[in-house]
C-alpha cells in the first residue's frame, strides 16, 4: 500500500544542480486498473549522462519541459500496483528505464510503462540493477547493430557505463572473439578486476590507442564521444559487399538521424531541429567510407532487451560496476560524483 504523499527530486529550472535541484512533497502517483502502467515503489536509481544533461539544459535544442519538472530515468524497486494490461502484479521486484517525456523515477514511487520494464535479475541488489537499464539496452542495441564479422571488438571507455555493460555483451551475447578498451590510468587495474575476459586494456594516458591498436584489424567500434570517423583507420576491409561481411562504427554519440530521434526520444521532432539533425548525420557519413556499416542511434525502451540482460546477469555473464551510493537527500552530491565519470555508475538509494 503506498502513502498519499512522497518525496521526489525535482529541478526549478535549467542550470548548475546544486542551484536548481530541490526534493520536495507531492502527492503519490495513482494508476487505473485498466492501464498498462505500474506504480513501483522505488528502492535505487541510476545517474546517466542524460539526467545530467537535461538538468543543465543542454538539450533544449531537441525538447524543453515545464518546470518544476520531475528527474530521473533508471529504476529498481517493487510492483505497489499494476495495471491489468501489464502481466505483472504488486509485490514483482522490477527494473527499467523509463519513457524520455515521462521520467521522474529519483522518488518515492513512480509511474512506469510494462513495456519500459522487465523483472529484476535475482543475482543483484536494488542498487546494482538499477545501473542497468538505459546503458544496457544501448549496448545491446549497439551489438546488435553489427551484422558483419566477430573477429575483434574495440569497445573504448571500458569502465564508463555503457561501455562496461557493451564489454561484458561483446563475446557472451554478441559472439565476438576478442575485445580492447581504453582507460586512464587509474582505471587500468580496476577494468581487469570486474570484467576480467577483456584481452587488452589501453592505457590512453601513456599510449596513444592509434599506435597501439594495429590499422585494419578491428570488425566492430562502439563510438561514444560523438567522432566516429576517427576509428576509420581501425577497420577491417571486409571481403565481400555484403552486410556480413563489412566492419561496424555504430555511434551512441553522433548526432542520429531525425527519424531516429523522435523514435528514440518518443515525441516529435521540429523541422529546424529535423533538418539539422539529418544535415549533421550526412556530414559524418561523407568521412566513413562505404565498405563499412556504419550508424548513429538512441536507445530504445525494451522489456525483451532487459530480460536478455537479466538472464545473463543470472548467468554470471554480465555485472554491473558501482562506484557509490548515496541517500536522496544527497542526490546533489551524487551528480556532482557521477559528471566527473568515476570507476563504475553513481546510485541513489530511495529506500531499503
């Protein structure tokens, strides 16, 4: 039974966070009994790039929303009530990443789409499952956007949160026969701890990744700071012209097309900002010769993607990586934390 009131975290406006970020009480959420929506009482949160993003403002370009407006994305916590259309029932330990134009899950309780979650692994705590939502369905997507050869993965960023959960998906889910990443110096030891089948960890501080990794050697590059043509030089010339035969430079970063912004935001796009969009997507392909495959997406909301993931967390091949944990009433000091990209994803816990 939920209470009629809770707290949430909520932002006054765009700006630096600890100026614009507040917890407040509002009154909890209700659903209908015909919905396809869950009330989830929340246990743990995750912080992603994009909370810190819109809290900011930067992507005001792309959307704006009515202030004070709710925050948060990721969720973990336990079924308080759901909606006849969901298949889930109260008391169901979930996890998922909620809808961009209807986030809010840094509270008590939240309102959540069945089709946004899956049933929580049963090998992780609240804290560790709610890492996984949104980096987990990226690199799953990102994966399975390559449809050519699975000879070696270079997976930069190692221990960033998409990157660590894309590292561990590389051979157990995606097949590939050998993965690299690159980390600074102080992440070298912590990335071969927690995903020890990682075949070469690049030192970026000390070695340039372009004289470490040898030029045609790789079939797959996941590009997450918005430069994909950089990796062209790594690629594998393929030996055929089919799609299963070509390398891949599938971006998390670069701007997507316009289509594939409004599926991934899941609200329309203006023309100004559609046009703009394809524009920018034209102008990196024009630097990425046509012998490789290459894209640029956002994540797509999926049950069935979560429940893959759960099931290899079950299994023991996949984990995610926490750097700490902080209360809710220290949300400011854990964005603060996770803008400085430490060793592993920044959580929130809302309740035991």
């Amino acid at each position: 039974m939920s209470s009629k009131t809770m707290r949430t975290l909520v932002q006054t406006a765009y700006g630096e966070p600890s100026k614009v970020l507040q917890i407040v009480t509002v009154p909890t959420p209700t659903i209908d009994d015909s919905s396809d929506k869950l009330l989830v009482r929340v246990r743990a949160v995750s912080i992603n790039p994009l909370d810190y993003m819109v809290i900011r403002g930067q992507l005001k370009v792309a959307w704006t929303d009515p202030m004070p407006a709710v925050v948060g994305h990721d969720v973990s916590g336990v079924v308080v009530k759901a909606g006849r259309k969901t298949g889930f029932k109260e008391g169901d330990e979930v996890y998922g990443f909620m809808s961009l134009n209807a986030q809010g899950s840094a509270s008590d309780y939240c309102v959540i789409y069945s089709r946004n979650c899956a049933l929580k692994p049963k090998s992780l705590s609240h804290e560790e499952a709610a890492c996984l939502p949104m980096v987990g369905e990226t690199a799953i997507q990102a994966l399975r956007h390559h449809k050519g050869p699975k000879g070696t993965a270079f997976i930069p960023a190692g221990l960033g949160g998409v990157g660590s959960i894309a590292l561990q998906l590389a051979k157990s889910y995606a097949g590939f026969q050998r993965t690299i990443t690159t980390v600074s110096t102080a992440k070298v030891d912590l990335v071969k701890q927690h995903i020890k089948d990682v075949d070469e960890v690049i030192d970026y501080k000390k070695v340039d990744p372009a004289t470490a990794i040898p030029a045609g050697s790789c079939d797959f590059v996941l590009d997450q700071f918005g430069k994909p043509a950089q990796y062209v030089r790594y690629m594998r010339k393929p030996s055929g012209s089919g799609a299963q035969d070509k390398p891949s430079i599938i971006s998390i970063a670069a701007p997507p097309s316009a289509q594939k912004a409004q599926q991934a935001w899941e609200r329309p796009t203006s023309w100004p900002l559609a046009t703009m969009l394809n524009l920018l997507d034209w102008w990196t392909r024009l630097w990425i010769p046509g012998w490789i495959h290459y894209d640029s997406f956002g994540a797509l909301q999926s049950s069935s993607d979560l429940k893959i993931i759960a099931d290899l967390v079950d299994q023991g091949k996949v984990r995610p990586v926490v750097d700490k944990v902080f209360p809710l009433d220290q949300a400011i000091e854990a964005i603060a934390l996770a803008e400085l990209k430490p060793a592993g994803k920044v959580v929130i816990r809302i309740s035991e």
